[in-house]
C-alpha cells in the first residue's frame, strides 16, 4: 500500500513535551500530505495511548495520517493508520499478521538493500545528515546513499531520515526520495505553521 503522505512529523516528547507538541499540531494546516509519528519509547503505555488517541483527533481532523512508532499494540488500541518499526523493533512479517493489511507497516533501514525491507509498505532509509538522534546508527549515509536505497526498493516508497531540515528537503526529493520525516526542526520552528508550508512546497519541488 502507498502511502499518499510525504512528510512524516515525528513526535519527541522528550525534546518538546506532549502538550506543546499538540498544540504546534493544532496550530499547523495539516492535510493528506502528511502523517503524524507519535513515538515515545520512554512514555508509559497508559501515557502514550492518551498522547496518541489526542494526536490522533488532531490528525484525523485535518485529513492528516497517524502511526505509531514500533508500539504495534499502541497503533491497534487507538485505531492508527499503521505503525512503524524501528531497527531493532519486530519483525515486519509479525507487525503485518497483527495489523492486517488495511494499515501501513513501515520500517527503518540503514543499509541500502537490508533483508528486512520484504513485506513493507514503505522504507525510512538513514541518517541521510548527521544528527545526534540517529548518531548510535553509525555516521550518515549522504544523498549518494538515499539514492541507492530509493533503487534497492523499486516501487516503494522511501523516506529521508536523519538531519532534514527545512533547507535539505528539496535534495532528499530530488535524490528519488517520496519523503521526508523530520524529528527537531519541526519541533523547535519559530513558526509551526509557516515551517509546515514551506517544507510542503519543498517536497512539490515549488520551493
């Protein structure tokens, strides 16, 4: 299954607690363009289900996708649109029997061609730029590398991961990418809102 979103908005609550990320929600024009990732590995299960189940009225509202990062029982609980599973997360053939086919699995790579892209409906290939969220993955794979990872998938979709910021969009698109996910520079724009359009117009390539 394709995903129709570009811009995946990663959530970090440990950089930008759960009320203020929902409020920059609430504050952005979001649409079928974009999917919101509620991702909290050191959140509570009770915590993140009513962080997500909020997230996900915001979402829903505005046409916009949710998924859960590797919490395949978070995502069924609060009835997301697909999950997405991390390096060391469960295998995709696992996520898939539990979510069935009428929700997106997708999963992180940071190899070009890695044995657990079968079966996923879309690939987050990274750090494409140096970050220190994804400094534990090794050092980044630069845009020669996203380009080998979008050839090593064919027909699905792969997402930009690791340093994109507002002024990289526009290369991650134009080295075959579908889109981006972006974790900080969303999070600590001046202007939620005004990031989000630009970020949009970068991925349309009428930046």
């Amino acid at each position: 299954m394709k995903p129709r979103f570009q811009l995946v908005l990663v959530t970090d609550t440990a950089l930008v607690g759960a009320e203020e990320t929902l409020a920059r929600l609430r504050s952005m024009p979001l649409d079928s363009r974009v999917a919101v990732e509620v991702r909290g590995k050191a959140i509570p299960t009770r915590a993140l289900i009513e962080f997500a189940v909020l997230a996900r009225e915001v979402a829903v509202s505005r046409g916009a996708a949710l998924i859960v990062n590797d919490r395949v029982d978070v995502a069924l609980a609060t009835r997301a649109d697909g999950v997405h599973l991390p390096a060391n997360g469960l295998p995709v053939s696992v996520s898939r029997s539990l979510c069935g086919d009428a929700r997106f699995v997708g999963c992180s790579i940071h190899a070009p061609g890695e044995s657990r892209m079968e079966g996923a409906d879309f690939f987050r290939f990274g750090p494409v730029f140096a970050t220190p969220s994804k400094a534990a993955f090794g050092p980044p794979q630069g845009i020669d590398g996203l380009r080998d990872a979008v050839i090593c998938a064919g027909k699905r979709s792969v997402f930009g991961v690791g340093g994109i910021d507002i002024g990289r969009i526009a290369a991650v698109r134009e080295a075959g990418a579908h889109g981006v996910a972006v974790i900080r520079d969303w999070l600590t724009a001046r202007d939620p809102a005004r990031w989000l359009v630009d970020a949009l117009l970068a991925l349309s390539g009428r930046a």
